[in-house]
C-alpha cells in the first residue's frame, strides 16, 4: 500500500522499572533521513534504534524522541564549580555596585543552567534498557506507519483524479489537431488570394499542399501525447507499490516535458490553453507525488 512521507506514532512501554516512551515524526525528504534525541549516555543505542525503524521507513526525515527513566536506569548529579563561581563571581560583583548586601546562601544559584549536571548512566544499565526500547519502538513505528497509510490512501485518491483529468486532456487535444491543420490551409488560401488578386497571378495548389504538409509536420504532437498517456498509465500502475515514490517523481518529470514540447510545437490557441490545463495537473501530481514514499 502507498505511504505518505508525513506522520507521526508514540510508543510506551513499562517493565521493571523501566518506563520507556518513543515519539517518531517523520516529514518530506528525498532520502531515509533519522535524528535521535536521548539522554546522555543512551547514545550507544542509537544506531540499533535506526535500524529498527529501517525495517519499516525508507524515505522520509525522521525526528525520533528517546525517554528513558525509573529506577533501572541510575543517574548521578555533579556540581560544576567553575559554572558556579562564575554565577557567585557576578551575583557579587552586581550587589557591590549597588551596595546591596549579599547573600549568604548559594541555594538560589543551584537552579541556574549549568550548575547541576546529570551524570549519564553506566553502559551496563543502558545495554539492559534495549529490550523495552525496541518495544516501544515498534508501537511508535506501528503507530507512524498507521497514519502513512491512511495519508496514502488520501494522495492516491487525488493522483487518480489528476491522472483522469490528463488523459482528458490529451483526448481533447488529439481531437483539435486535424482541425487545425485544416484552419491553417483555410487561412493561407485566403492570404494567398489576396497577394495573387493584387498581382494577378496564380498559384499552384501543389505548393498550398506542400506549404500545409510542412506545417503538419512542423506541429505534429502525436508521439508527445502518445507518450503522455504511456506515462499516465504507468504512474497509475505504480501507486499501489509500497514505495513508488522516486519513480512517481521521475515520471513527473517526463510528463511535465512531454507537456512543454506540445506547447512549443503548436500555435494553435485552443491546444495552448490545454496545455496550460494539463501543466497545472501536472504540477498538482509532482507536488503530490513528492509526499509518497
């Protein structure tokens, strides 16, 4: 089933004293692309936690939140005493320029950043957490995952209309081209009429068709809308991959060409606006398409 690149999952887990909660927002990227925010010290889990999402994500900017606390997981604090005398070292200098007295106690100054730093945990303890952090893992991913889908489902509904409205399009197109062939004869015979009046001279009706058949040949756009239709169908029969994405991108892009080249082949007004139609669906499935995994 076809993902979208946007959503986000939680994941809990609870077990001997352990409390674990893993939050995972994903977004738009060209690649697989994860940032883990933790604790110190639970980085040496970080690169089996990536690995576990791999197994389910291939694309996307992920930002994944590790909480990890309880009575399994001891920590330390320690004072930073330079911190803290450099705090002490301005608290008395500012009460001196104002002739306030000072304080007698530090207490104040221990809640200020820098003071109180957590000691991390010993690798022992964090190598014991893992098993919980994969079960919270897999909830949060379940839970991404969930809401990938349902998005998914969304964007190919979308794509489905934006495909039909196309070949539409190019159907449309396709008709109006005889006729404009035919304009064009119709035009040059009544330009030529009045050149040959004003003249009076003739004009063979060998040259009217040559002069027709190079313009014909000029505009012709059959093997571009042929193309966009193969195109069309093409991307229609990738949606239901699992991760289509990059080729949904690249065949966004051919017809995104294929729509540039029929508008530079034909004069016409008619076929131009159309043109103008379909690079607005066009651009409507790129855009999409870049939200599919």
């Amino acid at each position: 089933m076809t993902r979208s690149m946007t959503g986000c999952g939680e994941g809990f887990a609870d077990e001997q004293g352990v409390v674990c909660r893993v939050e995972i927002r994903s977004v738009n990227h060209r690649h697989f692309k994860c940032s883990i925010r933790t604790r110190e010290g639970f980085h040496l889990l970080e690169p089996r936690l990536e690995s576990l999402i791999r197994e389910r994500i291939r694309r996307g900017s992920l930002q994944v939140t590790l909480e990890v606390t309880g009575s399994a997981v001891p920590t330390g604090r320690r004072l930073d005493r330079d911190q803290l005398a450099t705090y002490l070292d301005d608290w008395e200098a500012f009460c001196d320029d104002r002739g306030l007295p000072t304080p007698q106690s530090i207490d104040p100054l221990l809640g200020l950043p820098g003071v109180l730093l957590d000691l991390p945990p010993d690798a022992s303890a964090v190598e014991a957490t893992w098993p919980i952090v994969a079960t919270a893992t897999k909830a949060a991913v379940n839970g991404l995952d969930t809401m990938r889908k349902a998005e998914g489902m969304a964007l190919v509904a979308d794509l489905e209309q934006a495909c039909e409205a196309i070949l539409k399009l190019v159907s449309q197109i396709r008709q109006r081209v005889p006729a404009v062939v035919a304009e064009h004869r119709t035009r040059l015979l009544e330009r030529v009429a009045k050149v040959l009046e004003a003249h009076q001279a003739r004009l063979d009706e060998n040259d009217v068709i040559r002069e027709v058949a190079l313009l014909a040949d000029r505009s012709d756009i059959s093997e571009e809308l042929v193309r966009l239709e193969s195109h069309v169908e093409q991307f229609r029969g990738l949606l239901p991959d699992p991760a289509p994405g990059r080729s949904l991108d690249f065949l966004a892009q051919e017809l995104g060409r294929e729509a540039n080249t029929i508008g530079s082949k034909s004069a016409d007004v008619t076929i131009a606006h159309a043109v103008v139609d379909l690079k607005s669906q066009i651009e409507r499935i790129r855009e999409q398409a870049a939200n599919i995994e």
